[in-house]
C-alpha cells in the first residue's frame, strides 16, 4: 500500500446510564481537544480486560467491576503526524455494566497521560464536532438498541482542533 499509515490500539470503555455517557476530555494525538472514550493502549504484556480496567481508573477515577467485550472495529482517516499521512485506530470496546469509585473531573498527571479529567454528557450534545469516532461509535451502539456494529469507519477528512471545546455546548 503506497499511503503510510500510523496504527494504533487500544481497549475503551462504553459507560452509560440515562442517556448519558462517560466521556474523557482528550489532551493529545488526533482526537486532541475533543471528547473520548475512556481507554487506551496496553502495557507490554497486559491483557486486554487487565489493561481496560487499569486505563479507566487513571482516567475517570471509576474502577469497572463487571465488563463485556463488545467487539472489535476500526477508525481510518487522514492525519499527518511524523512521517505518517494516516491514522488506522483500531479499537477493542467494552461495555461496563458496573462501576465503584467516584467519577473525577480532574485526574493525576503523568507521562503518557492524555487525559484531563472526566465527565458525563447527554448523547444528544455528542457530534463529529465536539467528540472523537469511538464517542460516535459509542453513541451509535447506545441509541441501536446495544447491538455493536463492527464494521469500520473511515472518514474522507479529520479535522485536529486547535481549540478545546471542553466546557462548550454543542
């Protein structure tokens, strides 16, 4: 294939009640100033339910104690980073069905951190303006009845914000 892409993998977590869902508001690579599914990448080694568990905690403050994987998917779409002109995420989701702990607006900072804290927001304020595609993935699974849909996404365009829209409406 003649186009480089950047490929990236991790677990997220889809956690809901009430028409709302638990987002992180992001602080780097492509969904940079967006909101985003709690999660990320593993450690060497990490299972994957080990490391869905550990990325939700540092990131909302909340520990899941009951999860199911939901199925696997991918996000393609233009980005120029280092010396790649693409982005292929492809994502392991998890819907956590229970939770202990208290959800936290801010959380610990430390290198590889790229979250800034956590919140929940009504999927009808969630839109390819305001969140990353695992929030649209998320929104889509939540409003179909929790059927995930697996096959992948790819967008024509991607837009990087410069300007956080943390605390905006939509």
């Amino acid at each position: 294939m003649s186009k480089k892409f950047h490929r990236a993998f991790g677990v997220y977590g889809i956690i809901s009640h009430h028409d709302r869902v638990v987002v992180i508001k992001k602080n780097g690579g492509p969904y940079i100033n967006r909101y985003d599914l709690p999660g990320g990448s593993l450690e060497d080694g990490e299972p994957l339910q080990n490391a869905i568990v550990r990325e939700i905690k540092e990131e909302t403050g909340l520990v899941p104690t009951q999860l199911d994987q939901l199925g696997v998917t991918s996000f393609r779409f233009p980005w120029q980073y280092k010396r790649w002109n693409y982005n292929q995420h492809i994502c392991v989701f998890y819907e956590i069905t229970n939770l202990n702990g208290k959800l936290t607006s801010q959380v610990t900072q430390f290198i590889g951190q790229d979250s800034l804290g956590a919140l929940e927001i009504p999927l009808a304020e969630l839109n390819i303006n305001n969140v990353s595609p695992l929030v649209l993935k998320a929104k889509d699974f939540l409003e179909h009845d929790k059927v995930f849909d697996s096959r992948d996404w790819a967008y024509d365009e991607w837009n990087v914000l410069d300007q956080s829209v943390f605390g905006k409406k939509s």
